[in-house]
C-alpha cells in the first residue's frame, strides 16, 4: 500500500532524470509517420526557451507550409 508518493531527499526526481527516461522510452518504442525524430531538452531560461521554439517549431511548419503553396498542395 502507498501512503505518499512523492519526490524528496532521499530519491529525488530531477528533470534530467525524465529527461533521459523519456528519451529511452522514445528509442524502444519508435514513432511512425514523423518528419523528424523528437528529441529536445529542458531550458532553464524562458527567453531560450521561446527563441528555441521559434527556430525549431514555427520556422519549419512555415517553410513546410511553404513548399506545400509553390507545389500546388494545401498547406498543413
């Protein structure tokens, strides 16, 4: 039985932890269908962490929707 589930000093849960489970779990169990493998880490800078998105996740569906427009296909 479990009384209190929780991260503390004596096993903490750190984000580099999940991190790297995460990671594992993505390499056993592969995804089908994607453009890219996920991947990524933690920032611990929120101004990184939004020039970080820009460049990784808007930049690409812009220039996909792109390509999509200049073949004559309805962009994503």
């Amino acid at each position: 039985m479990v009384y209190n589930c929780c991260s503390g000093d004596q096993n903490p849960l750190l984000w580099g932890d999940l991190e790297r489970w995460g990671y594992a779990h993505l390499i056993n169990n592969p995804l089908n269908d994607v453009i890219w493998y996920p991947g990524g880490s933690f920032k611990s800078n929120r101004a990184w962490n939004n020039i970080n998105d820009f460049f990784v996740h808007y930049v690409p569906a812009y220039l996909v929707d792109i390509a999509a427009r200049v073949a004559g296909k309805k962009p994503m």
